[in-house]
C-alpha cells in the first residue's frame, strides 16, 4: 500500500504462484482429460486467476482496515504526531501530515 498522488494504492505481487490452485483440465498418463485443482505455474495462460486471486486478497485487506472518524480527531494529537521524538538517544522525525 502506497500514496501516489494523493491517491491510496494497493498492490499485490504473487512470487510463488504454487501456493494457488487452479482449476483446468489436466491430461493423465493413459491419455484422459480430467478438470481438477493443480498448483498455480507461472504462464500468461494463469493471468485470469491472478487476477481473481489478488482482487481478493486486496479486498480483505480492505475489510480488515480500521475505519477512522474524522470528527472524533483532536488537533493535540495530530500535533503529537507531526514532533519529532527522541528514543534511546536516536531522534525520529514526525509524520508529515502536509507532504504529498
């Protein structure tokens, strides 16, 4: 998740697509075709289930955001996250409400 001009934005990158099944038709050793569950490969054939597979995962990852009321916000925290602050002797700057 990322901020790119002032829009939220939410990837997915799937490394091991062998962790997802899909379901095709796979062709035994006696020569029958059978559909049935296989571990994802990497093939632009699989583009669809990518597809399918990260809108859900991005989906959840919405649901599970916490939701936040504006009005609720005092400026006295918002000031308290904007300062810098000092842990163990190592400055850390505050958050930049303004930057885009």
């Amino acid at each position: 998740m990322y901020d790119k001009s002032n829009s939220l934005r939410i990837e997915v990158t799937i490394n091991d697509p062998k962790d997802f099944k899909i379901y095709k038709e796979v062709e035994s050793k006696d020569g029958t075709t059978t559909k049935k569950w296989v571990p994802m490969g990497k093939s632009i054939a699989n583009l669809y289930r990518y597809a399918e597979i990260s809108k859900n995962i991005i989906n959840r990852y919405i649901e599970a955001l916490p939701e936040i009321n504006l009005e609720n916000i005092r400026l006295t925290e918002l000031e308290n996250i904007s300062k810098p602050i000092t842990v163990e002797g190592r400055i850390y700057s505050g958050f930049n409400l303004l930057n885009s």
